[in-house]
C-alpha cells in the first residue's frame, strides 16, 4: 500500500463512498487513535483497531497478518463475518434478535398506515349515511382524502422532527397522533369534524412514511438493507388485513436502539456521550464487536465526508449542482410519482365503478371497496369487508419474494421486470369494460388481483429503498401525486371513460419502464 494518504478534501466523492480504499496500515492506526481520544472509547481500542481494518477490506482477516491482529475464536468472530460473505441466502438473514425485534417496530409502524386506510375502509359503510354526505357533493372524497392532503405537507417536518428528536422520538410521537386521531374519528358527530381528525391523522402518517425507511436503512448491515428497508411497503399492505394498533409501537419504540448514524451526527457535533450510545447501539444490534467497531468507524468518517462536502457548496444548491446528488434525486423522484402514475390507487377502487354502472368515483383508495360492495353490489357487511381484504392480502404475500432479491436481483431490475405486466393488466381491464354484467365485474376483479401481484414485489416497495436518503422529500412528492389523482379523477374518468382512463395508466406504466431503463 502506498504510504501517503491521498484522499482531498477538494473531491470527497470517494471519501463518502470508500474512504478508506486506499489508506496505508500507518494512516489507519492514526486515524484510529484519533478516533479513540476523540469518542472516549479508550475499553475498545482493539476492537476499533481491528475493525478500522476490517471496514478497508473485508477480507483483512481471511490471511495471515504480520501486524499481530488477530480475530478473536472465543468470540465467534470469524464464524460470524463469513456468514456476511456466505452463498447460501438464508445466511445473510441470520442476525441478532435486537435487530429483527427493531424490524417488528418498524413493520408496526407501518402496518399503522394500512391501519389507517383500512378503518375508513369498513367504517364509511356506516358514516356516510349518518353524516348525509355523498360522492356527489365531494364530500366523500374530501373527507377520504383529508390525511394524505396533509402528509404532502407534514412530510416536510421529517428533518426538524428528526433533528431534535431522533429516529425513535419521531416514531414515538407520529404514532401517537395516529392513535389519537383515528380515536377521534369514532366521536365524531359531522363530516366537517370527520374532516379535521383525518387531516391531523395525516401530521402522523406524512413524517412516519419518511422516518421509518430511514431508520431501517441506517441499522441494517449493508447486505441485508434493501430487504428490511422494504418492509414499509410490504407491512402498509399487512395493515390492510388487520387493524394493529399504534400504541403498540408507542410502548416498545424505546426497547430497541437508536439510529447509530444519528447518534453519531450528534456526537460530531460536541455531545461526546453520543460515541458510546452509538457503539452500544451498534453493539447490540450485530453479533460481535468487531462488527460493530468496523461499522461505527465506517460511519463516522462518512459523516466527516459528507460534512467536508457541505462546506464546499450551499446545501440545497448542491442538490441539483453535483451530478451524483441531482441524479440520485432524480431517480428518487421517478420511482416515487411512477407509484402514483401507474395507476395503483384507481385500480384498487374500480370496483365502485363496476357495480355502480358508471357511476364516478369521487376518490379511490384502499379504503373505498367495502362501502361498494356492501351499498352498490348488495355484499352483507362482514362480506364486503372480507372480500376488500383481497387486494391487501395480494399485495402482501406477493411482496415477500422481493425480501429476497431486492438485494441480489436490483432494485432498478425489479422495475424493468414488473412494469411491462403493469402495463399488460391495465389494458386487461380496459378491454374488460367492453363486457356486460357478471362477465365485466368477474374480468375486472381479475385484472386487479394480477395487477397487485406485479406490483407488489416491484413499484410497491422498491421507491421506499431506492429513496431511503432523501425520504422526506421524495414521500412528499409521494403523497402530493396520490392527492392529486384523487382530486382529478371524477373529471378524468368522465372524460377519458373507464376504457380510456386504463388505457392511459398502461401508457403511463410503459414511460416509466422507458424512463427507468435510461
């Protein structure tokens, strides 16, 4: 290895990305003397050391060393990094029990999301009668519509919330407005009061949507985060089945440890403490320490990275100055509106328009089929609410394949195959509106049932990964499309017709599998 260290502060792309690529062994233990003076973790010198070299390469160990550090067998050290580099798939999920016990709070958390969308769901069988509203006044949809109108603008408090409160304080308190609002709802006594909990339901679902993936992101190893991180989509379709309480997660979020990225922000910042917090954390989150040690160390001078780069252009210009930045955005935003635009939300309601013949929709979402079949096709209501659970269903067990090859298959290889079928089921139910009576409806239930099929290990859960570092901009644009098209729609649909309307998001599915091919 060469002796001089020629990183630059004037290009710290490859700072971020390796910074330690090509550090000699003297510049490695100098910066991991630095590092222990600095964070106070004078007990773990050797663990810090190993891992500074572990984090260059991850084959540091797998050859004899001449410098004297070893990996320790009493720890299961080794044993444990070869499962990080093990073949076999099953390997890379074997992890300690905190980490998965901080998955299960994050599929909580958004299985909280499906909670929300799925009470409206069953309740609106009901509410529409007693508050003497319906589609064609727009209050219907006005009412529906009223979290994800706010979540286009809460989505923008992620960062402060994020800030001072941390990954689990701002669960904790998007929770608990989740749980209060959707209290709030059963003692409501007008649509306008029905209007007001559901806006402020959308404070705690817009900032919930972009903190949960990031935390996720931020505790999982690097092998396993595409899989993890998905579990928001995958848990939000789980929601639609049963309706999980958020209070659960408001009680045990503080069970499981906080972000070690953001400790470690904190800590660069002058809270010493933090560097302990952030290495138990780290520590209780991977089977040795060594693991951990390397990580933290990885971690830490990534931040200095991306802080030297800070410094060298204004934050938000920056975003669309430096091409690495304007094009990871870009793609973020892509994959966001393209699960708006590839009809995923009209494709769940449609069912109000088969049994309606004709009738318009005022908004359609998840929530919208129960009410249809229970008022329009005449389901009794324990039916229809068993029978809207379908698509949920669908949706879920169709996106656990994707835990297993959004890390080894790709992201951007999920969306090349799944969009061309998203397409093709689109256009299965517009021809579908040429038949009459049952043969229309049996078609059309059909289309919609393969349609959540393709997106589920696809467009579902992918933009929530591919998106994870720019979270709370990219679910505002997330939420503002879905607001969007249900605003629209009416006018779309009486214009375009129901043949024409699918025939367009199919046009819309096949742009973004251009789009994203280039």
């Amino acid at each position: 290895m060469a002796e001089e260290d020629p990183r630059t502060y004037e290009s710290p792309d490859v700072y971020i990305t390796n910074p330690f690529q090509d550090w000699s062994r003297k510049r490695i233990n100098e910066e991991v003397d630095r590092f222990v003076e600095l964070s106070g973790l004078l007990d773990d010198h050797e663990y810090l050391r190993r891992g500074a070299f572990l984090a260059q390469d991850s084959q540091a160990f797998d050859h004899l060393r001449t410098d004297g550090l070893t990996l320790r067998k009493d720890m299961r050290e080794a044993a444990y990094l070869a499962l990080e580099k093990s073949e076999r798939k099953l390997d890379k999920f074997k992890q300690t029990w905190q980490l998965y016990f901080l998955v299960v709070m994050c599929s909580l958390g958004a299985a909280v999301q499906g909670w929300d969308e799925t009470a409206v769901n069953g309740a609106q069988i009901f509410y529409v009668n007693a508050y003497g509203i319906g589609d064609s006044d727009g209050k219907v949809g006005l009412v529906n519509s009223a979290p994800y109108l706010c979540c286009a603008l809460s989505c923008w408090l992620t960062y402060p919330m994020n800030y001072y409160w941390g990954r689990r304080g701002s669960i904790f308190v998007t929770c608990l407005i989740s749980s209060i609002s959707c209290l709030g709802q059963a003692f409501c006594q007008t649509w306008q009061q029905q209007f007001a909990a559901r806006l402020i339901l959308g404070l705690g679902i817009g900032p919930k949507s972009a903190t949960i993936p990031i935390y996720a992101a931020e505790c999982a190893p690097a092998n396993i985060r595409g899989g993890l991180v998905m579990m928001w989509q995958m848990w939000t379709a789980f929601g639609i089945i049963p309706m999980v309480l958020p209070l659960i997660v408001c009680m045990y979020i503080y069970c499981v440890p906080e972000s070690p990225r953001w400790l470690l922000s904190k800590a660069q910042k002058g809270d010493k403490k933090k560097y302990q917090e952030a290495f138990a954390s780290l520590c209780s989150l991977r089977h040795t320490k060594v693991q951990a040690a390397r990580d933290l160390f990885t971690i830490h001078h990534a931040l200095r990275g991306e802080k030297d780069k800070m410094k060298m252009a204004r934050p938000l210009s920056e975003l669309f100055t430096i091409p690495r930045n304007r094009r990871a955005l870009t793609a973020s935003i892509i994959t966001m509106y393209f699960q708006q635009f590839c009809g995923v939300n009209i494709m769940v309601g449609i069912l109000r328009h088969v049994f309606n013949d004709g009738l318009m929709l005022s908004y359609i979402q998840a929530y919208y089929s129960s009410s249809v079949l229970h008022t329009v096709a005449g389901f009794s209501e324990s039916n229809a609410l068993l029978v809207s659970m379908g698509f949920g269903i669908i949706n879920f067990l169709f996106a656990l394949p994707a835990v297993w090859t959004i890390d080894s298959f790709g992201r951007r290889n999920l969306l090349l195959s799944t969009f061309p079928f998203l397409a093709l089921f689109q256009l299965f139910v517009a021809i579908a509106f040429q038949f009459k009576g049952t043969a229309q409806t049996v078609l059309i239930i059909v289309g919609m049932y393969l349609f959540s099929v393709a997106y589920s290990p696809g467009e579902g859960p992918v933009p929530f990964v591919y998106s994870s570092e720019s979270m709370g901009l990219v679910t505002a644009v997330n939420w503002f499309f879905n607001f969007f098209l249900a605003i629209t729609w009416p006018r779309f649909l009486r214009a375009f017709t129901a043949t024409g309307a699918f025939c367009w998001y199919a046009g819309w599915c096949v742009v973004g599998w251009v789009v994203i091919l280039l």
